[in-house]
C-alpha cells in the first residue's frame, strides 16, 4: 500500500485540519473535529446537516458552505458518523427554521441519523437519498444506495434553504429531487482502505465491475472491460429505464470520478453519456464532471441524471461557496 498518511489512525483528523486550514474562510471545525460547520452562519434559514463515512471525499465536508451545507459529520472511513456528532452538528447550526438531515440510505446511516433525530432539540426533518439503480439491495442497505445523487439533491435544496424555504418546503422538494435523479457506477480496480491494508476486492486486467458501490460493494456483474461508448450505454439504458425518461425533457448530468480516474477520461465518458442520453430525447441543460463523491483510489466513475423542470433549474443555478463547489 502506497498512501500519503502518517499513520493509520491519524488519516481523518490530519486530512480534516487541512480542510479547515485550507479553507478557512469558508469552514470551521466542531470540538474534537466531530462536524465541519460554516463559518457563518444564518440563524434565520432551515440548516442542512448530511454525513457519512469519509473516504467519499469531497463529500459531504467538501459542500459545507454557502448554498449547500451548514455542517456535515465525517465518521471514520466507510464508517458511520455517531449520534453524539451528528446531535453535536445540529445543536451547533440550528436555528429557529429547524434542521433538515440528508441522509444516504445505508444502514448504519440512518440508524445514526434516526437516533440522532430523536435526541435532538428543535424541529427536525430527514431526507433518504437511494439514486443507485445498480442493485435493490447490497451488502450495507436495505432498498437502494445513495450514491452521487446525493450531491445533486443537497445543491438544490441547499439553495431552496438559502432563499428562505421552511423545513416542509425543504423535505418535500429534496423527496421530489431524489425521486427524479438516478445513478450507476463502474469499478476499474478496487479502492485500498488505510486500515486494511489491501484493495478490497480484486479486478483482472480485462475485467470491470458493472454498478459498483462506493464502498467497494459488488454491482450487477464482473465483466469483461469494454470501450467507454459500450460502457456508457449500458450505464444510460439502465438509468434512463429507470427514470421512464421516454417523454424527453432537461436533465442535469453529472460524470463523477471514484478518486483514481484522469479528468481526461471523465471528460470521454461525459461525452459519450451525453449523445446517448440525447438520442433518448433528453437534452443536457446543466453539467457537472469531476471527482466529488469518490472511493478513496478506486479507478471508475458513476453516471447521475436528474430530470429538471423550471424551480429546480433556477436553484441549481444559484451560487454557492463551499471547498469543492464554487460559482
């Protein structure tokens, strides 16, 4: 294993004091590094608090800021944040709006989040992302993952809050933007967790794995590697069926890199995405490419479209300010 850490234990504190250093303007860090908050806060708005395991860098630390997050929990990598950080992180951004919980939907996540809700002062609320149309069910959930599409729903509803939307609006339009958005993912090689040692699955030279999870959790099928534009017509077909796109219309498309693939090749794969999609009737009126919802090393990338209407266009177009969104 060859990694830039100093010592397995110390990975997440050490990576977490170079985020708030390095973006000091924009984020600050709760006691004992247990939720990366905003700097400035508004008390007046509904306040945003997401979490998960880290390694998914740069979520959801990266999207804390204006726009998006008012605190985000990191847990250990692949691993749960705890009930007493995410309590922590509610008390510390709440305000008379209440508190909104997004929460990707895997066990330990919402079991922690749900203990959390239920310790916490104040109104509350809780959105379940569940975008992967991989699998229904894998090793860490019950029902779908919550994949990259997370992202997209805490931009929109992030800036829904920042508008001054109350606690219902924010549920009911983040339940509307997640039902609407629809990922899938392929595995290259495996990731290598600090802790292990060792890549957590292995992959031969001519083989990928077809709708991977983020955490290195099997997909569909081991198959043989193909080139991008068969790659990304499976990954299409299967989201497209899903959404029942048939009807056309504007869609977000995200290309998402797991943390070991070239911008060059998510660029391609962007690319290719796109014709098929549009052959399909929908037309790409917002894009995003880039690595933001990773694997820690893993080789790959995940394909999201969320379908648009007007509200939901608008708000993915207001500014924001976060360590890995700016605009």
């Amino acid at each position: 294993m060859k990694k830039f850490i100093n010592s397995v234990d110390g990975v997440l504190a050490e990576s977490l004091d170079g985020l708030a250093g390095a973006h000091a303007d924009l984020v600050a860090l709760g006691p004992e590094r247990k939720f990366v908050r905003r700097r400035e806060l508004n008390p007046k708005k509904v306040a945003l608090v997401s979490g998960g395991g880290s390694g998914h860098e740069p979520l959801h630390a990266g999207f804390v800021g204006y726009g998006m997050l008012d605190a985000a929990c990191p847990g250990q990598v692949f691993t749960s944040p705890t009930p007493d950080q995410i309590v922590e992180a509610a008390q510390a951004v709440s305000g008379e709006a209440g508190v909104l919980f997004i929460v990707k939907n895997y066990a330990g996540d919402r079991m922690n989040f749900e203990m959390a809700a239920e310790i916490a002062e104040g109104r509350t609320a809780t959105i379940v992302t569940d975008d992967d149309v991989a699998v229904e069910n894998s090793t860490h959930s019950i029902g779908r993952r919550g994949v990259a599409g997370t992202l997209i729903v805490e931009k929109i509803v992030g800036a829904a809050a920042e508008k001054g939307a109350d606690l219902k609006s924010c549920v009911a339009l983040g339940e509307r933007v997640n039902a609407r958005t629809r990922s899938m993912g392929v595995a290259l090689t495996s990731c290598t967790v600090p802790a292990a040692g060792t890549p957590t699955f292995s992959l031969r030279e001519d083989e990928m794995e077809m709708g991977v999870g983020i955490h290195g959790e099997p997909g569909r099928r081991r198959v043989k590697l193909e080139q991008a534009d068969a790659i990304a017509d499976e990954m299409t077909t299967a989201i497209a069926q899903d959404l029942d796109a048939r009807g056309g219309g504007e869609a977000i498309l995200l290309v998402n890199g797991f943390g070991g693939t070239p911008t060059i090749e998510l660029y391609l794969m962007y690319n290719a995405a796109r014709r098929m999609l549009e052959k399909r009737g929908l037309r790409i009126a917002r894009s995003l490419v880039g690595s933001f919802v990773t694997s820690l090393d893993m080789a790959g990338c995940s394909l999201t479209v969320s379908l648009l209407d007007s509200e939901t266009a608008a708000l993915w177009d207001h500014p924001v300010r976060t360590p890995a969104l700016k605009w």
